[in-house]
C-alpha cells in the first residue's frame, strides 16, 4: 500500500514537471495563488499517460467542466484544485476509462472574481481578486481617488438572500477612517465579485463680489462655513455688500429658500459661522450705493485736479 501512495505522489511530481516544460500543450498555472474555483476559470487538466484527456478546461458559466469519454459533466465551482483532481479520477475510474488514473489540476485564469471601482478614481477599473485584496488594493489598482472625491466608499457585494435569490448588500466605508486614520477594521478583506463606488463630493457655489467665484467640493460636512467658502474664494471683492444670502432647496420638495446672513457681523467675529450644506449657493451682492459714491467721488476729485491745473496753467500764461 505504502508502495502504491509513493508511486501516484512520484508520478503526480513527474506530471507537472512535464506540465511546465517549453511546448507542452498546458499553460502552467501553478504560479497563481491557491483559490476555489468558479465559473468561466480556465484550469489546465493533465492525466499521466493520457494525452487525449491533457487539455485546458474552461469552467462553463453553470460552474461545471466536460472531459472527453467522460458521459457526465463534473462539478468544478466551489472546489479547491486538488478537490476537483478527486473528481475527475472518481469519474475516470467509475467509467472504467482508466484503472488508476494520476490527475493534476492547475488554475491558468481566474475569471470568476471580477472587482471593479469606478466614480471619483484616477482610473476606473476592473479586475481580477487573484489572492489576498483587500480595499485599498482596490483602490490602488485604480491609482487613488481623485481630488474631487466624496467622503464615503461604497462598497456593494451579492449574497444569497432568505429565499436563495442574490441581494445586493452595500457598505459604507467613511474615507477618514480607512485613509486618514488606517483604521484595519475599515479595510475591507475583497473576495471577487465587488462593485466599489466613490461618489464625487458634493459642492457649494460661491458667486457675486468675490475674488474667485466656483464651485468648491464638500469633503466634510461639519466643517464647510461661511468663513471657509470665502477664503477658498479668495476673499471678498471691493464693494461687497455687508449682508449675503444662501440659497438652499429643501429635499423632496425642490423648494428654494433664501436665508439672509449678516456678513460684516460674522468676518467681525461678532456673529457665529454659518454652515453651507451640499448645492448650496452663496450670493454676495454688490453695495451699489457705496459703488456710486465712491464712483461719484472720484469724478470729482478727477475734475478738481483738471481744473486746479488749467487755472494754472492759464494764469502762467497771462
């Protein structure tokens, strides 16, 4: 008995040295980190002695292969390599193909673990999990998040619900806490099958007398004010009115409401910070009346200059 187990380990050996020899009919996939395998793999199947049954499989989208001779299709999804070697020499042996088969199994492609990111990355991307991923492999693989990225990870994976039929279970990974703070909990183990989205952030529109008028991202929430939104701005204009409105549409209804705020009060440290919600618009308006004052001023500062100069002018003159 010791005999026979050293012979089929011998042969097992002498197999996949063959396998992986330039110009053998396989391509060699023991290079590809151990995994179950799934629909639409590709595994490369090798039988000592057997050339008719060396082929490459591809694993049918029902999760099962189909040999030649071989009458019933075998189950491949959910079995590890050396499992599915089992059940192939199973079916060889009870067919009576082969008396004592040596079969060795190898995964060339993983096909059936696809993660994709997409949103607010610099390259939105699919992928393989071949081996350990986890989230921010992900979202490396994507080459990071943009600048205008949200701050939350929406991560979104399928499993079986209370009647078998597939849900879809979404988590939400707050950006702080996996980036900023590498919390490990946050960082997600991947296993294939994963649909990462990053929304982008949501904006606030600053517009009227300010330097830079725009659209600024909202990356956090409880620290979008006033006084931030102004200093990304680059601050107020000349002539800016002392008093500046928020306009701000209420959810579900589509309303549009116009807050007034105290502008002069808040920069004076007078009047607490107000803060801005997503698609807010802050308006800052022109002080017309200081604007034709101050215009009105200068025209006449300008012609009592003119004319103080051709008084003189005219007096040398004479």
């Amino acid at each position: 008995m010791e005999q026979e187990v050293l012979r089929c380990a011998v042969l097992q050996l002498i197999c996949g040295m063959l396998a992986a020899q330039p110009g053998s009919e396989l391509t060699p996939g023991g290079n590809l980190p151990l995994q179950k395998i799934g629909p639409n793999d590709l595994i490369s199947l090798s039988v000592y002695q057997a050339p008719e049954l060396t082929r490459t499989v591809r694993v049918s989208s029902e999760g099962r292969i189909r040999l030649p001779m071989v009458k019933q299709t075998l189950r491949a999804e959910g079995l590890l390599p050396s499992e599915l070697e089992r059940e192939v020499t199973e079916a060889l042996r009870s067919e009576q193909i082969l008396v004592d088969p040596v079969v060795t199994v190898n995964i060339v492609e993983y096909h059936s673990r696809p993660i994709s990111v997409a949103g607010a990355v610099r390259r939105p991307t699919t992928f393989q999990a071949v081996g350990p991923m986890t989230l921010l492999d992900a979202i490396t693989r994507a080459e990071g998040l943009h600048q205008d990225a949200g701050p939350e990870i929406l991560v979104t994976r399928r499993q079986p619900g209370p009647d078998g039929s597939p849900v879809s279970l979404v988590q939400r990974i707050p950006v702080r806490g996996l980036i900023d703070a590498a919390d490990p909990e946050l960082n997600l183990r991947l296993y294939g099958g994963e649909e990462i989205r990053i929304p982008e952030a949501g904006k606030v529109f600053v517009v009227g007398n300010v330097k830079k008028p725009g659209s600024y991202p909202v990356h956090d929430a409880s620290d979008t004010t006033v006084l931030k939104m102004l200093a990304l701005a680059e601050g107020l204009a000349p002539f800016a009115n002392k008093m500046a409105y928020i306009y701000r549409r209420e959810d579900g209804t589509g309303t549009k409401n116009e807050i007034p705020i105290e502008l002069r009060k808040i920069m004076d440290r007078k009047s607490p910070d107000i803060p801005l919600l997503a698609n807010d618009i802050l308006y800052i308006p022109d002080n017309r009346g200081r604007r034709a004052g101050l215009t009105a001023l200068e025209k006449i500062i300008t012609f009592g200059s003119a004319t103080a100069s051709g008084v003189l002018i005219w007096g040398a003159s004479r």
